[in-house]
C-alpha cells in the first residue's frame, strides 16, 4: 500500500498537459511507423517488422527452419516442379528491346525519367562480354579496347572507347610478304573493321531509327568478313573455335538488329524477309528467340496463316513457353469467333465449339502470365519495356503489350472477349503458388525480380494479390487508438487524467482484483465533485 501511496502521490502532481503530450506523442510515433511499414511493403512485397523479427530474433530464439526436413521428404515430382520453378525465375533476354540511344535516351530527354533499371543495365553488359568476346582479343588492339569498353559504366566512356578502336583500325600496318623472289617488299594493308564498336555505337550513340541502321550496315559488312574468316579456321583449334563462336554471335545480333530497324522504319516485309532468311541460316541459335520478332511483324502484316505456321513449330510441350507464344495462339482463335460474341447470347445458348476453345485459349494464356489482360485491356498505363524480362512476370507482360496492343485491337471484338472471359481463370487455380491447371505453379520470385528490372516509378503487378501482413494492420489499430486518446484528452483532460489515474491505481494496487466497474466510476465522481443524479418519487417510496 506504501507503494501505491508514492504512485498516487507522484500521479497527483501531473497535469493535463502532460497526457495531452503523451497520447498525441505516441499516436505520432505509431502514425509513422505505420506510414513506414506501408512504404516497405508496396516497395517490397513483405513487412519489415516482419523482416527483422525472422532474420535477427528468430535465430537468437532459437527458431528452426522445417524446410530443410520437408524438402527431404518430397516426392521426385515435386523436385521436377521445384526445378521448373527456379528455370522460370530465369532473367532473359528481350527479344523486342529498344535501341539505347534512338529510344531509351530520347523518352529521358523528354521526360527526365530513366526507363532501365541499372540492374537491367548490368544485366546487359554481362550479356555483350558474353557474346561479343573471347580469350583470343588481346591479339587484335581495337577487340581488346572493346572487351574493355563493355565493362564500363559510363556511357560516355563506352562510346569514346568505340571510336577509339575504330580509329585503331585506321592505322595502316606493314606486312613483309617477299613479292619478288631477289627482293622483299612491304605490302600495305588495313586492319580489319571492328564490328562490335559500330554495334555499340548503334545502340547508344545513334539519336535515330535511320541512323542505328547505317551504323549496323557498317558492321555488317565488318561482322560478315571476320566470320568467314573465322569459319575457315575454326577447326584448328579451340582459340580459333571460340573466335568463331563470338564471331557467329555478332552476325546474328547485327542481322537481327537490321530487320528490327526495317520494322520500326515501316520496312515491314523485308523485315520478315530478314528474319527468315536468319532462321534458316542459323536455326540452331534459338537464344535470340528471333521467332518472336517473326510474330510480331506477321501480326502487324496480318498474315495469320503464317502466324498459324510459325506456332505449329514453337508452340510444343517440349519447347519453353512466352506470353508471345501464349497470346497470339489465343489471338488467332478468339479471331475466329470475337466478330460474332455477345456474352448475352453465349449465357442463353452456351459457348459453341470454336468459342469453348478460344475461351480455353484465353485461360491457357492468362495462366501463364496473369499480368498481361489488365496491359491489353487498358486497365494499367504501360510503360517502355525493359531490356530484360522475367517469363510469366510484369516486365514480361509489359514487354508483350507495348508492341501487340494494336494487333489485339486490329481484331474486332478480341479485347471484348478477352475483357469477359480472362478472370474466369482464377475460379480454375484457387491456389496458383501450390498447384497450376496447364502450366507448373506460379513462381513465388516474379515480384522481387520485377521490382530490379523495372523502373522506380512504375506500380509492379503482383501476382497472387498478398494479404496485408499482421504487422501492418497492428501498426494501423495502434496508430488509431492513440489517435482516438489524443483526441478525447485533448478535448476532456481533466476526464480522461482521472481515468489514467484510476486505471493505474488499479494496476498498482495489491488488492485490484476486488475492485470492479462501480467503484472506478464512483471514484471519478469523487474527483470531478459531480453531483448524484436525483432520484424518482417512486423509487424514494
């Protein structure tokens, strides 16, 4: 009781003042929390709170992790689909990238915003040192300066390094080769051109379509010399084999690149022309996925009976699957019916053959990337794809509907279609990160790879929709209940500084379980002096 007298005593001597302080400090402190928590999760896709407490407490806590033990239990078919899993997480190559400098630079120069991600953008460089060189370079000068070059950081530097190999090559070297037999003479020759420095400066330096086109003829004329010579001698040993490696990986990304600038220049045949001729000369380099340049150039010709014949080939159980791939199959069979289809009428007669399967075609392609409809139908602003994609993802979504948007649309009733059956496949997957209908389980790692290749300011579609997480909500019902405490002491404090007092007594008393509701009140009449509420007559009688 000597303890709950110093407690009342030191209780006495607060003002009001001081609990109006206290609850509007501490609704601020949760208000901020809050704000943070909600931040980290649409940035994030997880809690930080939440975080923290299973990374740093759990294991000091002594948390053990059961996935080690479930994952030795699986069955065979569940490692294949965990195996499948990990393959579609895979970052790959956008086979429809922009040009760097005709492109990407001009929307920053507009906008002042950067459309790649600097992961996107090292993403890149790997893939030019992989592809555009070998361990033989440092024999030729202008190679070694553009091995170099890729690994730069810098744009700026990239480019003068480019001009600076293709100065290199400018420079006349001498040759002893014994023209007559009594004499030697020097024969003058010139280095050969340096394709991979035009191919860099096409990509970044040329402001234009017209431009990066004149630039990739040049290295073509390049690129082809070095790879026939290549070719003669790739069997005389393994450094020249990988010379002639590198060498083919550079003809194939010069052509590609030329029909692609004969697509945007409105060369739209020739394009297709191109590309055939690149598939039939190199059929066995598919990681260009050069067939999904094919489609898109067929679709904008509307020749669909060679979009038909191009899907017949790719679109095998056996091969990996693309949102291209996915679509236009769906496309070409809602084609067939979309003219005619009145979701009314469908509802009193049912579907019909041709509209079951361009329903089913709708399901399969939704389900393999759900991102994708709410791009086509409008429903989310697009932006310019990144340079890199993840398959069944946002950026892959992004990457599909920013060149086929106007092909669905080209097709009268295609988006209404799409518009009225695209939900209906998730009614089939209840559950798409356990089990998938046609497909493996949707992979859990698209948001946190999506959220690196894409820009800051772009909003990432999240596949399944996650619930909010405990922390959050917690934060929030704290943040409104000290709220709500701030308010009425700021509005009642003498009130409220009794009911604290009160409340605290309670919990300090050694006898506060004989206490109850009628005495707390009793003693907030004794404080504030009101007066009894009178009694009725009859109730005196």
């Amino acid at each position: 009781m000597r303890k709950s007298a110093h407690v009342s005593m030191f209780l006495n001597t607060l003002t009001p003042k001081f609990y109006v302080a206290l609850t509007g400090t501490s609704s601020l402190i949760s208000g901020l929390i809050l704000i943070f928590e909600w931040w980290y999760f649409r940035k994030y896709g997880t809690s930080f709170i939440e975080q923290v407490s299973v990374s740093h407490l759990r294991p000091l806590l002594g948390g053990v992790d059961n996935n080690s033990s479930n994952n030795s239990n699986s069955s065979n078919g569940d490692s294949d689909s965990n195996r499948q899993s990990v393959s579609e997480c895979k970052v790959w190559r956008n086979p429809l990238n922009l040009f760097r400098g005709a492109e990407y630079n001009r929307y920053t120069w507009v906008t002042g915003r950067e459309p790649l991600t600097y992961y996107d953008m090292n993403l890149s460089a790997q893939d030019h040192q992989t592809f555009f060189t070998c361990d033989s370079d440092h024999l030729r000068p202008a190679d070694a300066i553009m091995q170099k070059a890729w690994r730069e950081r810098n744009p700026q530097a990239r480019i003068s390094a480019a001009h600076e190999a293709l100065e290199i090559n400018e420079i006349r070297s001498r040759v002893e080769v014994p023209l007559i037999a009594s004499s030697t003479i020097w024969e003058i020759k010139l280095l050969p051109k340096c394709a991979t420095a035009y191919i860099l400066l096409a990509e970044e330096e040329a402001t234009t379509i017209a431009e990066a086109e004149k630039l990739f003829k040049q290295a073509l004329k390049a690129g082809d010399g070095c790879y026939r010579r290549s070719q003669q001698l790739q069997h005389h040993g393994s450094q020249y084999e990988a010379q002639h490696r590198r060498d083919t990986n550079v003809l194939v990304y010069i052509k590609r690149r030329l029909a692609m600038c004969a697509r945007r220049l409105g060369r739209t045949r020739e394009a297709v022309k191109m590309m055939r001729d690149l598939m039939k000369e190199f059929p066995l380099l598919s990681m260009f996925n050069i067939h999904e340049n094919l489609l898109e150039a067929l679709l904008e010709l509307q020749a669909y009976a060679d979009v038909q014949a191009v899907l017949a080939k790719y679109d095998d159980i056996s091969l990996p699957k693309s949102a291209t791939i996915c679509y236009t199959a769906a496309l070409l069979k809602a084609r067939a019916v979309s003219d005619k289809f009145s979701p009314e009428a469908a509802s009193r007669r049912g579907l019909s053959t041709a509209e079951m399967n361009a329903v089913e075609a709708i399901h399969r392609a939704v389900e393999f990337n759900p991102h994708v409809p709410k791009y086509l139908l409008e429903m989310k602003s697009l932006i310019l794809p990144p340079e890199h994609i993840l398959k069944r993802g946002d950026s892959e979504a992004i990457a599909y509907a920013f060149f086929h948007l106007a092909h669905w649309k080209r097709v009268e009733g295609a988006l209404n279609l799409l518009h009225c059956t695209w939900e209906g496949t998730f009614r089939m997957i209840p559950y798409p990160l356990e089990k998938g209908h046609l497909f493996y389980p949707y992979p859990i790692c698209t948001e946190t790879a999506d959220r690196e290749l894409l820009p800051s300011f772009h909003e990432v579609s999240v596949y399944p929709k996650k619930e909010l997480p405990f922390f959050i909500l917690f934060t929030a019902g704290l943040c409104s209940f000290t709220a709500m405490l701030a308010l009425l002491t700021h509005q009642f404090p003498e009130l409220m500084g009794v009911f604290a007092k009160a409340m605290i007594d309670i919990f300090c008393s050694a006898e506060f379980r004989d206490w109850n509701c009628k005495s707390i009140f009793m003693r907030v009449e004794d404080e504030l002096e009101i007066p009894p509420a009178p009694q009725s007559q009859h109730f005196q009688n």
